[in-house]
C-alpha cells in the first residue's frame, strides 16, 4: 500500500510531498539528529506549475535547464567544502567517517534541487537496524548521477569509487572529505587497502556502498557483477543490501552532457544473508544478487519512464519476463516517494 503523503513546506516554487521511510524502533545517539531519518519527501504537484514549466522547456530545447544544473553543482560544491573540511577535521578518528559522509549526501540532494526537470523517489523499507550495523549496499548503474539520485536513502554509507575521481577538482576534493575509500583497479596493493579500510567501516557498523558492474551500463541489460562486494561481504560476516535503480539513465546518459527530463527511483530490496558462506561462494552469491536487482527492474521501469517528448514515436514493447518465479512479489513493499528541501543540518 502506498504511503498517503503529507505537505511539507515549498522550496524554490516546489510542493514537495513528505513521508518517513520506516525505521529501527530506536537509533544511536549519533543518528537522532540525522536529517534523513526525519523523513524522505519526492518532487510533488508543482507550485506555479514550474516542474511542469521545466519539462516544457527541457522538450524544447534541454541547454538552459542544463547550464542551469551545472552552475548550481559547482557552486553547490563549492560552498560545501569548508563545512566538510571542518567535519573531516573534527572526526578524523572516526573508521566509520559517519558525520562526513552525511555532508557528501546532503550535498547530492541539495544538488538535485537545481535540476527541477527530475523526478526522484525512494522505494522499499531499510532494515530495522542500519543505523547500527554494517551492510554492503549494491546497486546496478544505469547513469553518472546515480550517486544523487542514493543520496535519498535515509541511511549512513561510504562509498568506493575510482581512484581517478579522487584526481578530479571539486568532485574529487568532496569524496576526500566525505572519507569515501578510492580503489586503483589491477593494483593488488590498493585493493587490499580498500577491503581493510571497508572491514573497519563495517565494524565501525557503517554500511559501504559499491557499484558491483564497475561501470554504468550502455544498455538495459545488467553487467555481470564483479565478485569484490560479495567476498568483502562474507569476510566481514555482514549481509548485502541489493538496492534497484530505474529511470536514472534518462537523467544524463553516459557519455552525453545534457541534463534532460526524467523520473528516477530507487527500491530498496529484502537484504540477503552471507551466514555459513565462505570466500569460494561469492560467484554464487553475486549471480543471486544480480537476480534478485534483475528481478525488481521490469516493474519499476514500466513505472518509473523518461517523459516522451514532443513528436517523439512511442516506444517498442518490450518482453520484461523474468525467469524467477515468485521473485517480483518479494519487492512490493510500502512507497515512499523522496526529496526532502526541508532537511535540517547535522
């Protein structure tokens, strides 16, 4: 059953709609002012019409909508970055890095709000004690801006990334800050400091976020999942929290530029068990991963589409049967449609 939302207060022309995801009973002390906890809201009717507005003029022509956006993730970024310096000062001794990493996502979402062509949510209920204890949350990757689209989920998470986003300005300044961990792919010597400093984090009872594809991918189709995650995840004893990620792809393609009109989401699927499981069962675990993501996707990509533009043909019917009986109905859990322009400050 869907959430019945209720009106939170207007941003920038929005009528956002506010709903708490479920949560644990009880929380950390170092979690009862976290912002995200207090709830997860999503773009609603517009006031004004201005999402409308947008659309209509990201379907004419998509340039002013995306100077737009790009000018606020640089200055967005740019005022962000001594509050985070001060942040991975005071909690340099931190494994978990939790505060710091709550300012990497409160910068994704506040970027989101200069792109007010999309359309984002968060579906599914987290597990009851993520504020407390260590997950390995995967997710496929359909686009670049998956990272703001999962800033929406109201939980703790670092993140591993390419060592050459790091080298990056701005961008890689921030994930410094944010204590995200970096990984030099094919250099064994960086791999095993990045499953280190991702066992302390989970002891720290922090959740990591990884990417298992490596990359996004071009097509419909999931990349085969690379095992890293899953072994991490059976050394450190710690369950995988398999997220879904659809309709991102439509928010800024890969390879392209454009900012363009979009309605994303992701679900948050039914965590699953590492117990009993040794190193050699990654490869298993990870197919049963990819099938449980691969399983969620038809349903919310049928719902969750890029706006057709104006003379655009409709699209070709896909075949979305999935060869997993029974696994579809293990994702309808209660909705929560997600931005939060009301967020408070840690």
């Amino acid at each position: 059953m869907a959430c019945k939302p209720s009106r939170a207060r207007p941003l920038w022309g929005l009528e956002t709609r506010r709903q708490a995801l479920p949560r644990a009973a009880s929380r950390p002390a170092t979690q009862s002012r976290q912002s995200e906890a207090a709830a997860c809201v999503t773009p609603g009717r517009v006031v004004f019409g201005l999402r409308s507005l947008a659309r209509r003029l990201a379907s004419i022509s998509s340039a002013p909508l995306t100077a737009f956006g790009y000018l606020g993730f640089v200055g967005c970024v740019v005022s962000f970055l001594p509050p985070m310096a001060v942040a991975r000062l005071r909690h340099r001794g931190d494994e978990g890095q939790r505060i710091p990493g709550r300012w990497m996502r409160r910068l994704g979402r506040t970027i989101t709000h200069f792109a007010p062509q999309w359309s984002l949510a968060v579906e599914g209920t987290l597990p009851a004690d993520i504020g407390r204890r260590g997950y390995v949350v995967v997710a496929n990757h359909e686009s670049v801006t998956d990272p703001l689209l999962l800033s929406w989920v109201p939980c703790d998470m670092r993140w591993i990334a390419k060592e050459e986003l790091f080298r990056m300005p701005l961008v890689g300044w921030a994930m410094r800050l944010s204590g995200d961990i970096p990984l030099r792919r094919g250099d064994g010597e960086s791999i095993r400091e990045m499953m280190d400093a991702c066992e302390r984090c989970l002891a720290a009872g922090v959740p990591v976020m990884i990417f298992p594809e490596g990359t996004c991918s071009k097509s419909a189709e999931l990349l085969p999942f690379k095992l890293g995650a899953f072994t991490l995840a059976i050394r450190a004893g710690v369950p995988i929290l398999p997220l879904a990620v659809a309709g991102s792809r439509a928010m800024r393609a890969k390879g392209g530029m454009r900012l363009l009109a979009a309605d994303a989401c992701v679900c948050v699927l039914e965590p699953i068990s590492t117990e009993g499981l040794g190193e050699d069962d990654a490869p298993l675990l990870a197919e049963r991963v990819r099938a449980h993501i691969t399983a969620a996707l038809p349903e919310l990509r049928a719902r969750y589409k890029a706006p057709r533009r104006p003379g655009e043909p409709a699209p070709a019917q896909v075949d979305t049967t999935v060869g997993l009986d029974g696994e579809l109905a293990s994702v309808a859990m209660p909705v929560t449609r997600t931005r939060s322009p009301t967020a408070t400050s840690v």
